[in-house]
C-alpha cells in the first residue's frame, strides 16, 4: 500500500475539472469540478438522476467523459492505458450500491478473491489473517462460512464493504451506501465509514440521498444542481443556510 503518509492533508488526492458527460441528448454532468483532499471525507448530493453515481464511475473509469479532466493520484486518467488503469483501480475501493457479492462464493471467498488477484504475493496464512482482521472490523468474524443468501441486508452491506478494504485501497468511493437499509443498520454503515477512514487513513467520496448519513461521514459536503456543483462546505454551511433548494434537503 502507497504510504498516505507521503501524501500532505492539503493536496488532493482526485482533482476533477470541467467534467461533461452526456447520454445521447440527455446532459448529466455539465460543468463539474471538484477536489478530495488527503484523509477528508466528501459527500456529494443531489436529486436522483442529478449523476452523482455517473461522477464517480467517471473517476474510476468505468464511463468515458466527454470533456473535461479527472486526475488521480496526480494521474491524468483519460491518458491511462488498461495496465495503468488497473493499476489505478487497486488504489481505489468501490462499494457499489448493490453491494456486488458473488453469490456463489461464502464469505471467505469473497474476500479471498480479490486478494488473490492483486496481493499476488501474499502466503495463504497472511490471506486467511487478512480475511479474518476485515471481518473483525466490520463486526462479522462469524459469518465467515455463510453464503450471501444467508445474510441480511445489513450484513450483505458489511461484507461488500470487508470486500473493498481487505486490499487496503487509499481512496473510497461509497455508491449510495445506506439505501434500502433500516435507520439503526444505517447508523451502523455510517460509523463504518468513519472507522475506515481512521483506521485505513482513507480519503472517500459519499454518494448519498441520506442526510443523517452525510453529516455523520462527511468532512465536507457537495451538491450538485443541474449538471454542476451548487454548493460545497462544511456541514454547518448546510445546516446554517436558508437556500431554498439546500433547506428542501436539511430541513
């Protein structure tokens, strides 16, 4: 893992200029510029269908934006070729909203798969302890045999996120993390982010429509309007404002 020690709390870790996005005539993204600093967790809200999930599948690559810049790591993801890319992708976590597990491995080999494929040089003793400290942190050492069809929203939530850490990424991006999940499990979900932050010393982007969850998470907040950003800053700038669009949101 990149020492995040070597990286300064002021410098950003993504910088996104001038990002456009469009599909055929429906323009998502129009005019978006951002930055996450080092260790800062950002939340970035918005209606639905606003392109808050299309912002960050952009910054992994997963959609080709039609104008503008994304750099990460001070790369220039648009110029990455696919070994590059890759190389990108294993510094960032991605918790995808379905949370995406396979449904024909248990637990443990869900966990294992993706340490397989990139701590390539890892023994089978230190992938067994990886698995099981993942576990461990997210409050579920003993589901470790379950199947996915075993286990609760909650816990489907839980494992995902075990899943994105167990490869100690430097960046999180959070799709919608809390949707479909009672108030208490969401609670739970949001101080999981937190410890992940701590604990991994990450810095995360939150894409949510929870409000209680991107003022427990986030160091900053983000909100996009009609394509752009509207408004950035603290939580208290939220709370505080008397924006008909932000109070439709916070009151």
């Amino acid at each position: 893992m990149m020492n995040t020690d070597q990286i300064k709390s002021n410098e950003p870790v993504i910088e996104i200029n001038g990002l456009k996005k469009s599909f055929g005539q429906q323009e998502v993204l129009i005019n978006v510029s951002l930055k996450l600093f080092n260790g800062e967790n950002i939340a970035v809200l918005g209606k639905s269908g606003i392109g808050k999930s299309v912002l960050i599948q952009c910054i992994v690559g997963l959609l080709t934006p039609d104008d503008g810049a994304i750099i990460v790591f001070d790369k220039n993801v648009a110029s990455l070729n696919r070994k590059e890319l890759g190389e990108l992708r294993q510094k960032i976590g991605f918790l995808f909203q379905s949370g995406a597990l396979y449904d024909s491995m248990t637990v443990k080999q869900n966990l294992e798969f993706p340490l397989r494929r990139i701590k390539k040089n890892l023994t089978e003793n230190e992938i067994e302890e990886k698995v099981n400290e993942v576990l461990e942190n997210v409050g579920l050492a003993d589901a470790l045999n379950k199947m996915p069809s075993q286990l609760s929203g909650g816990m489907r939530k839980r494992i995902s996120l075990a899943r994105t850490i167990v490869v100690d990424p430097m960046i999180m991006l959070y799709d919608e993390p809390t949707t479909g999940l009672d108030p208490v499990t969401s609670d739970e979900i949001s101080s999981l982010i937190i410890e992940v932050q701590k604990k991994y010393k990450t810095s995360s982007i939150i894409i949510t429509h929870d409000i209680k969850c991107a003022r427990n998470t986030a160091n900053r907040i983000i909100m996009l309007s009609e394509g752009e950003v509207y408004k950035e800053g603290k939580v208290a700038d939220f709370n505080n404002s008397t924006d008909p669009l932000i109070e439709s949101f916070f009151k």
